[in-house]
C-alpha cells in the first residue's frame, strides 16, 4: 500500500479539530482545522436586516469569506456565493422571516481542502449560534493523483495537502447534509468519468460520515457537564 | 376537463380565463408551476426533460479574431475573441495567456445593473476559465502582462511556486485550449487570447449558451503566422507562414438541469423563470469525443440536497444533450468550410 508523503493512507483524513465559542462578540463562532488548513467562523444573527435585502418569508444569508491576507479577489467572491447557496438550504430560513444571518469566514491557513474546511467551519458555527438548522453540512475535499509509479492507473486521495492538489489532475469537493447523506454541493476541477466521478462520491460520503461523527462527538464534549 | 370548459366558453369567458390564469400566476408563482409540472408539462410547452431549440453560428462579427452567436431559446450569448501578441511569464514561458469573461451587460435582463460583474458573473467566468485553460493553469496567474482583465482579474493562488508546466499528456488536467500551442517562441513571443462572452439576453441557462458560444469561437479561431524578426527582436507578419487553428482535441459542452419544488422536479434547460423559482440547479460539463464520456465538472452550488442516484439519471440526460450540441458544432463548422470553398 502506497502511502502519501505525511505519512497517511490514501483514504486517511487529516486530524480533525475544533474549538468552539472562539469570539465573544458574535452570537455563534467555531475554528475548524484539519491539521495546517484552518478556517475561523463567525455567525451573526437572526438579526435585523437592510430593507433591501429583506424577505418576508424567510431569512436572509449573508456570507463573507475573507482571505488570510490582502483582499478578497474573485476566487474569494466565488466562495462566498458557494458558501451561501450551500448552507442555504440547510438553515430552517421560515423559523426567522425578516432577519438576517450572516457567516463571515477568515481563512487562517490554507494546506488544501480549503474550501471543505470553510463549509465545515461554517456549519459549526451556525450551531454554536444556535439557528434552527434542518441538518448539518459535512464537507470533504478529494483529490485524483497520477500514479507515482508508472502504472496507468490514478490514486484518489482524500483531504490533499496544498502539494498533493497542486500535483494532482482532478480535484472534487463534496458536502453532503447530515440526516440522509445526500449531495448538497459538488463542484469537480479537471476529467474524470463518470465511474470515477461516483466512485469519488461514495469515498467522499464515508470520509464526511467520519467528519459528522467528530463534529457530534466534539459538540457532545462541549455540552457534557462534569459531575 | 378544462379544455371542455374552454371550448365552451365564449370569447369573453376565454379572456377572462387567461386574464384569471395570468392572475393566479401572478399570486400563486409556485403553484401555478406545480399544476403544469404534475401533468409532466412545463407552461412554454415543453417536457420536463426537453431542452429549447439551441442554434449556434460562426464568425458574425466581422471584426473580431473569431466570434460565435448562440442561442438556446430566447437565450443569445455572443463570444468573440482578440488575440493580441504578449511575451510569456517567466514562470510559465512555454505557455501562452487565454483570458475569459462572461458579462451580463444591463440590457441582458431586468436584474443585472451597470457597475462591476455582478456575483453571477463572476462565478460564469471563473467556471468557463477553468474549463478553458484547465486545472494547471486556472490556479496560477491568468491574467496578461501587461493588459490587466478588463473586470475581472482573476487572482493568482499561492499554488504557483509548486506550479509545473502542462505536459497535454497528462490526462485528467488539460483545458479546451492547450496553452502550448499559444506560444510563438518560448520565453520570448506568445499569444494573449481575450475571449469575451457577452450575454446579450439572460433568458435562462446563460451556462450552457455561454460554453457553447466560447466553444464554437475557439473553434473558429484562425492565427496567422508570426515570428520573431531575429535582427530586431521585434515579431512580424510571416506572410509565407501558414496560419494556424488551435487543436482542441477535446470539446466539451454543459448541461443545466434546475431543481423545482425542493427536489420534487428535475427540470432540463430552465428558463428565467424557472431559474427565479428554482430551489437549486446542477451544470454538468463533459464531452463525448470518445466512446466513455468524460467529465469536466459537475457543478451544483448548493441547493436542495441530491441523492447520487438522481445525479446520475441527470448525468445520463446530460450526456444526451451533449451528443446534440457535438453534432450541432460539427454541422457548423461543416457549413462553414464549404462556404469558405
């Protein structure tokens, strides 16, 4: 079995961490790592909201996905829209017509996955913020490498470090809702076919069944009151 | 049922019943939509999987390196494309530069205003350039030297430094336009292609009209032959050299696919107000040169989650609808040579 440069096994995830309640001014706030690539979240609201962005039966989102430095660029306007559109419809937007939630997201380091750990970070935060949510997003980010020696066949790698998605030909990112694992976001860089495609599916919906379990667990710790 | 009623009705009744069908359309948007989708008809007439009648057509500008009209319904997006010569970037010198961009000018829809691209947009021309110039390149630098990207200048990553050169070999990576084949003298001469889909009517899947439309200019592309005046240092006109078209080996199309009433309805090809209405959409990008269809991306931002099952019957949709618009390029193009002789 080939094993990757920082020693893990192709469908090994990074360590996972998070920390939670990290700000004290914003109604809900979560770090999201996995490992080097590290996502802090805000989240605001339901609070009041500019006329001109109200909508009388649902919530409005906004989302801010600041870079580690400079401004945000279009890449970063890209994100923004795609970290709305997916927590959208996750986020129970009837429970509070007329008000605004807003994610703002501050990239802390980007090792790889760094969208997957922005939408990871994201949903944590909503939950710490306590809006009512119809399920929580899971987000894994896969990467297909050229074989390292010589033979045709690729290797798919899940949660690739900054080196293996820049070496790697395709990349996939997946996030999927927690109640029946379906597809909430996709978004594929570089060819596959089509059994490749489903297959990097079916990797990518495992490896977020093991994200849900941590962010369960890591809640269930935060809750848990010692006696 | 309701046929009888409206062949019984006089004039006067049968305008007042499409003036009450307007109205209820107007109050009851969804359900007015949910009454035609349980029939498996859509209010324009169509199928639920039925695309709108799609036309492509070659070099209308004049003016332009190469230009495509397409239209997908209502739906027109115009592409042209200027090739301007540039000196390559020393960390790519065997590369020329593409540079991609959908615009959504005030006159294409109600929604879109003056001012810098709207969200839309950005996310179109970032999509197209990295279908354009493939994983490699979409994540380093894009621009032109020299020339900044006239709205949008697309950012560079910190994946440079770690960047190596395309070998089109390497499959699984490449771009429509092999940036290789943009070079003149390496390191020294190249070309800069400005390819500019403007959406001169949003009626609805400016995504697949905009693919199209920068498919067929690039197809259409024709370099004339340039070298380096070795005495000078200055690139000149070769009138002896052949002019060249790009290769494009492979081509790949999009298909839009909205998702209605949760996820209740799958709808091909939606129109602006379906789009309005919709609770999520899914692009599948591919192409069907070879006998397995290939994937370039399937994009679905978000929306009402999906099972992998529906994504593949959408999948299999997809690869139909590509298969047409492959055939409609190539009878194109076939036109287009003939006419030429």
């Amino acid at each position: 079995m080939v094993t990757r440069a920082d020693g893990r096994m192709p469908n090994q995830l990074r360590e996972l961490s998070i920390e939670h309640a990290v700000l004290s001014r914003a109604d809900g706030s979560s770090r999201f790592s996995q490992r080097d690539t590290s996502a802090l979240t805000a989240v605001y609201g339901p609070a009041e909201v500019k006329s001109s962005k109200e909508l009388l039966d649902k919530a409005t989102v906004q989302t801010v996905f600041r870079p580690k430095t400079g401004l945000a660029g279009v890449d970063d306007h890209v994100c923004e829209a795609i970290l709305r559109q997916a927590l959208e419809p996750v986020i129970q937007r009837t429970a509070n017509p007329r008000t605004s939630i807003t994610v703002i997201v501050q990239v802390m380091h980007d090792d790889g996955a760094l969208l997957a750990c922005a939408l990871n970070s994201a949903s944590m935060a909503l939950i710490d913020a306590g809006v009512p949510m119809s399920a929580v997003l899971a987000a894994v980010t896969c990467a297909w490498l050229p074989a390292a020696d010589g033979s045709s066949e690729r290797r798919l790698l899940l949660d690739p470090t900054l080196e293996e998605q820049t070496a790697a030909t395709s990349i996939a990112t997946f996030a999927f809702e927690s109640t029946n694992q379906e597809i909430v976001f996709s978004s594929t860089e570089g060819q596959l076919t089509v059994d490749e495609y489903f297959y990097t599916i079916e990797m990518a919906q495992k490896a977020a069944a093991n994200v849900l379990a941590f962010m369960r667990l890591s809640l269930e710790r935060k809750f848990s009151k010692s006696v | 049922m309701a046929s009888e009623a409206v062949a019984a009705a006089d004039s006067v009744e049968l305008a007042q019943l499409q003036r009450d069908a307007e109205t209820f359309k107007r109050v009851h948007p969804l359900e007015y939509y949910r009454r035609f989708l349980s029939q498996q008809l859509r209010p324009d007439g169509r199928g639920l999987e039925r695309f709108r009648d799609t036309s492509l057509s070659i070099n209308p500008l004049a003016t332009a390196h190469a230009s495509a009209l397409a239209k997908i319904g209502q739906t027109s997006v115009l592409c042209g494309i200027k090739a301007e010569l540039a000196v390559p970037s020393l960390q790519t010198p065997g590369w020329g530069f593409v540079v991609t961009n959908v615009t959504f000018p005030p006159m294409c829809s109600a929604s879109s205003r003056l001012g810098p691209p709207s969200e839309q947009a950005q996310a179109l021309s970032r999509l197209m350039h990295g279908l354009v110039v493939g994983k490699q390149a979409a994540s380093s630098t894009a621009t032109a030297p020299s020339v900044p990207a006239p709205t949008t200048p697309l950012k560079s990553q910190s994946a440079q430094a770690g960047m190596a050169e395309s070998n089109p070999a390497d499959a699984g990576a490449r771009g429509i336009v092999d940036l290789n084949e943009l070079c003149i003298t390496r390191g020294e001469l190249c070309w800069c292609l400005y390819v500019d889909a403007v959406c001169l009517d949003d009626a609805g899947n400016s995504t697949d009209a905009a693919l199209l439309a920068i498919v067929g200019a690039l197809h259409a592309l024709v370099l004339p032959a340039v070298t380096l005046d070795a005495a000078s240092g200055k690139p000149g006109f070769n009138p002896s050299g052949n002019s060249t078209q790009l290769t494009l080996p492979a081509t790949p199309f999009a298909a839009t696919f909205s998702l209605f009433d949760g996820n209740a309805f799958t709808l091909a090809d939606p129109t602006a107000e379906e789009e309005a209405m919709q609770s999520g959409a899914v692009t599948i990008v591919a192409d069907v040169s070879s006998e397995n269809p290939t994937l370039w991306t399937v994009h679905k931002p978000g929306g009402t989650p999906l099972s992998a099952t529906a994504l593949r019957q959408c999948i299999s949709q997809a690869v139909e609808r590509i298969k047409t618009l492959d055939a409609l390029l190539q009878a194109e193009l076939a036109s287009q040579s003939t006419a030429m002789e």
